[in-house]
C-alpha cells in the first residue's frame, strides 16, 4: 500500500471478493473526502481487533493503546493506498502488524514480553487466577519459541480472526503460504506444550 507508513505487500492472485457492505461505506468516505468519517468507522468497527494484535505482539496494554492510535492515523493518512484486494480489516491489521514489528526492532527488550492475556487490574490471588497465569505464561514460552513471522500469522488467524485469504494480504504473502504458516505454528504450538507436559 502507499501513503505514509500504511504499506502492505501486493501481490498476484485471484480476484478479491467483493466489498462487505461495512467495508463500502469506509470507502464511499474516503471517496467523498471524508477520511475523519472514515477513520471513525474503522475505529468503531475495527479498534477492538486492532488492539489484541498489538496487545499480543508488544505485550503491553499502554504500549499496544498507543500503536492502535498510530495505526488508524496511518490509515486516514493512507487510505488513498487501499486498493481493496482485502477487507479493511486485514488492512488496517497490516498496518498494525507493520507497526509493532518496527516498534520491537526499536525496542529489543520487548522481543520476550509476548503478551496474550493482561489481567493487571485484578489483586485476587486465588488458585484459579494463579492457574491462569501459570497457563498464560506457559503458552508465551510455547509462542516464543515460534518464528515471528509465523506467530504473527498464527495470532492474526486466531486473535484477529482473519480468514487465511485476509492473512496472507496483511502479511503481503500468498495465501497459500499462509496457511503453510499456520499450520507449522500450530504444530510447533503442541509440541512444545506436549513438552512441557
């Protein structure tokens, strides 16, 4: 994608499906010259999804907070590089995934603080939540022994819940080697939780 920092990768393959009705009105906002509108509608419909993936890639709730802002104003920057070969779902998700790889390049320290659950706000100490937690860490250890750009594929297809088609276009890859990502990320998954058990 051109435009400021919200490039993703293009590449050949079969027609993109046709625009959700959602996915058509954002458009219809930019068209008209109303990118705040727009970026309001991604924000609404689209911050949620946008956070997790921060949040699971950086690790940290203020830090993925701030990387979700910086993200939908890459997008109002850069809606003129959409070129709908996906949702805007998986866009907006490129450009995030795009951000927090360049935020943990900046910042190695990090690289090891993988984060799928926060649960800082919560003081019970009961054996419940410290089974969770033990759970939580267990499968951060499992995820770091994961290469980066198939654990991005993995908590894309599951966290973000993308379908393989929209990974692929928010990882600027094929499909096909999408799901090729995927699935050694879940095998690498269960057999290093097979490990530990």
């Amino acid at each position: 994608m051109g435009g400021h920092s919200a490039e993703a990768g293009q590449h050949d393959g079969a027609a993109a499906p046709p625009l959700s009705p959602e996915d058509a009105e954002v458009l219809a906002a930019v068209q008209a010259g109303d990118r705040t509108l727009a970026v309001t509608l991604c924000a609404r419909r689209h911050g949620a999804a946008i956070g997790r993936l921060c949040m699971a890639l950086l690790g940290s709730r203020s830090e993925a907070d701030d990387l979700t802002q910086e993200t939908l104003l890459d997008a109002h920057a850069g809606f003129d590089g959409f070129r709908a070969e996906g949702s805007v779902r998986a866009w907006l998700l490129s450009i995030a995934r795009r951000k927090c790889a360049r935020y943990l390049e900046r910042n190695a320290r990090q690289r090891s603080r993988l984060r799928l659950v926060h649960d800082a706000t919560r003081g019970d100490t009961s054996e419940e939540l410290l089974a969770l937690r033990q759970r939580a860490e267990s499968a951060r250890a499992a995820l770091a022994q994961i290469r980066p750009s198939e654990r991005e594929a993995l908590v894309l297809r599951y966290a973000s819940e993308l379908s393989f088609r929209e990974v692929g276009v928010a990882c600027g890859i094929e499909e096909a080697t999408a799901r090729k990502r995927v699935s050694r990320a879940l095998s690498k998954l269960r057999d290093a939780v097979s490990i530990k058990e």
